[in-house]
C-alpha cells in the first residue's frame, strides 16, 4: 500500500513543485512546504486514495 501511495504522490508533488516554482522562488522553504502540502494532502485524500482503495482493492487486500 505504501509503494502505491508513493507512486501517486511523487508525480503529482513533481508536477506542482514545478508549476508553482516559479511564484515560489523568493518564498522561504517553510511557506512553499505549507503551501504543497495544503494541496497534496486533500487532493490524495479525496481523489488518489479513493481511486487507489477501488482499483487496486484485491491486490492491497493480499
């Protein structure tokens, strides 16, 4: 289970870090962590996981 969330939340991490990078740059590393994990975590606990938990049920299951 943990290899699968951590295959959902490396891309998607990847994708925002650079996508917001650029408005990010002069911020300190605590305001850019904050602001990531502000959208990481609800968008993997109301999208990935939920998907994640139906696809993948009978082989989590195992």
């Amino acid at each position: 289970m943990a290899l699968l969330i951590w295959l959902f939340i490396y891309p998607v991490i990847t994708i925002l870090f650079y996508v917001l990078s650029p408005w990010m740059m002069d911020w300190p590393p605590f305001l850019r962590t904050l602001l990531l994990t502000l959208i990481l975590v609800p968008l993997m606990v109301f999208v990935a996981l939920p998907f994640i938990h139906k696809k993948f049920f009978g082989w989590v299951r195992r």
